[in-house]
C-alpha cells in the first residue's frame, strides 16, 4: 500500500473508533500530528488502532498503567491530550 493510501485508511480507522470520545482523542490525534511520522511511527499508530478503546482511553489519561509495547514519545505525546478540539 502506499503512503497516501496507508494515511487514508489510518485516518478513517482514527476517525471511526465506536464512541465520540475515542473519535476525538484518537482521530484528533492523528489528525494534528501525524505529518511527518515516518514508517515507524505510523506503525505504532496502526497497532494502537488494534487495541481497545478503554485500553487506550485509560492509558492516555493516565487511569491505567500504559503496556511496555506502547510506551514512549509517541504516547508520552499523546498523554498530553492538547490536539482535541471538541467542535460546538
């Protein structure tokens, strides 16, 4: 797949989590960082896409502890929780 197919198809799995919290925290997040992620990155972002959403709910806001698999720059960004923007 190329890149831009692979960026399309990640966005629209972000986008389309199940509930309106996960769509935002999860399709805000990729949505506003995901330019410039190389094949690694975007690697790790399509295993997260595989995990449930409590799980990665609970592991950005800090109410469950984050597996050694999704530690590290990327989470610790997403942690921050600053790309949301909840349309009014």
């Amino acid at each position: 797949m190329n890149h831009d197919d692979r960026l399309k198809r990640l966005r629209f799995r972000a986008w389309h989590r199940g509930t309106r919290e996960a769509d935002y925290m999860i399709g805000g997040f990729f949505d506003r960082l995901h330019q410039g992620w190389d094949g690694e990155a975007l690697d790790w972002f399509e295993g997260l896409l595989a995990q449930e959403d409590a799980d990665i709910l609970g592991w950005v806001m800090g109410t469950i502890p984050v597996p050694a698999e999704w530690q590290g720059a990327l989470m610790e960004r997403m942690q921050r929780i600053d790309y949301v923007d909840i349309p009014r």
